[in-house]
C-alpha cells in the first residue's frame, strides 16, 4: 500500500481513522484510545502491527454508547481540552477522570476521543444541627479541640452534637453542628461575667472586691487554671 492509498481507507462502522505517527505501536494506540490490541488487529486486516508507517492511515475501534461505567457518561474531546480543564468544567477531579478512564493518557488526548466523565453528584441535603446547636462551615486547620476552645464549649459536647463525624477526618467546607454557647444560670448574689484575655479568679476577685473561694463556690466544675476567652462565669457581689 503506497501512501496515496494509504489515506483513502475506509473504516468500518464503529471505528474512526487515524493517522499513524512517530513512535506508534498496536499497543500505544490501545492504550491512548482505550481499546484492546485485538480489537485494533480485527479492524485493520492486513495491517502488519510490526511494520507500521508514518502517515498510515488505520482504523481505531471506538467506544460503544454505554460503555461508560455506572455514575459517568461520554465525552467526546474537543480542541484545548485537558483532564484539568474538564474537571473544572463538569465539577469533578483529575483524579477521579483519571480512574473513569484507565489506560487513557492524560498527556496524549486526541481530538474526536471519547472519554468517561464522572457524573456531578447531587448536592447533600442541608445539615440539620440540634436545638442549641449552630451549623458551621470547617475551615483549613480546624480540629474539634480549636472549636471547643473558640465556641466555649467541649470537644465531648462537639462529638455529642455530630454521631458519625470522625474528628480525624475533618473536610474544609465540611459542615458541623456547634452547641451554642448557653447563659450562665448565676446563683441568686452572684452576676455573669465573660472572661476575657488574661483574666484568673485571682484577678478577678481583686478587681471585682470578692475572693478566689468566693469565685469558686459560684462556679463549681469550672476548672480556674482552664479558663477560656468567651467562657461565662458567675462573679459574687461585691462583698460589703
């Protein structure tokens, strides 16, 4: 077959010609299209695999409508796409086109190739938090400890809030339940107060005219060496 004959194939339905280039195998060519050896051997009889020519012109099998896996459908390639390019547009991964498509070359995409794309799932329905509870968006480095620190609360209150989070397993973007800070319930000689930067009972016994025990009496199971900033305590009276 000379080359004018060369481009004057015909290839049988369900395959697409292309044209041979530099460093093509039978193989490679399987590979990129995601089709089999065999599969390009039946549809190219005659063609001697070993002694392919540049600017042959042969035919490669073509994926069948359906072929896709479950959660994905076809695409056909077109001009300036790229894995990248396409997980943006179809809101997916590389990552996850690259396991739709195994045996397809990311780097080698040929125009006219089709290709799984995985289906967007739907989006999860709203996060319903508990009463007392606020929804909150994870941001990068938070972990249920940070929170009970910034939301004046306790990791085990946190947990309780989210059965089957993994506190280990924190997504940015991720959503989660927050207790909401209660007001403090002051016995009867005693108001709120929220604690702020720097301040212990000692302190605070100074500024406010009582005692660290007096401080104490008020706030039992408050640990004073564990106070945190926003934390509502009670404060006796001045003492006359």
């Amino acid at each position: 077959m000379d080359k004018n004959e060369s481009r004057q194939v015909t290839c049988p339905a369900g395959t697409k010609p292309y044209t041979v280039r530099a460093g093509d195998t039978f193989y490679s060519l399987a590979q990129r299209f995601g089709t089999t050896v065999e599969a390009i051997m039946a549809a190219n009889p005659g063609v001697d695999p070993d002694r392919l020519m540049i600017g042959q012109v042969i035919c490669i099998p073509t994926p069948l409508p359906g072929v896709c896996p479950p959660g994905t459908r076809s695409y056909t390639l077109q001009a300036g796409d790229t894995f990248y390019s396409l997980a943006q547009r179809f809101g997916t991964t590389v990552e996850a086109i690259m396991a739709a498509n195994p045996g397809v070359d990311p780097d080698r995409l040929q125009i006219g190739q089709v290709i799984c794309i995985p289906m967007v799932a739907p989006p999860p329905p709203p996060t319903r938090c508990p009463e007392n509870t606020r929804p909150y968006r994870i941001q990068a480095g938070d972990t249920f400890f940070r929170l009970a620190k910034s939301f004046g609360t306790t990791v085990e209150a946190i947990m309780a809030a989210n059965p089957g989070v993994d506190p280990e397993r924190l997504q940015i973007g991720q959503i989660i339940c927050i207790p909401r800070r209660m007001p403090a319930r002051c016995p009867m000689g005693t108001r709120p107060y929220t604690v702020q930067a720097g301040d212990t009972f000692y302190s605070l016994a100074q500024r406010f005219g009582t005692t660290v025990e007096a401080i104490r009496a008020a706030n039992p199971g408050v640990d004073p060496d564990r106070l945190m900033i926003g934390q509502v305590i009670c404060i006796p009276h001045r003492m006359g």
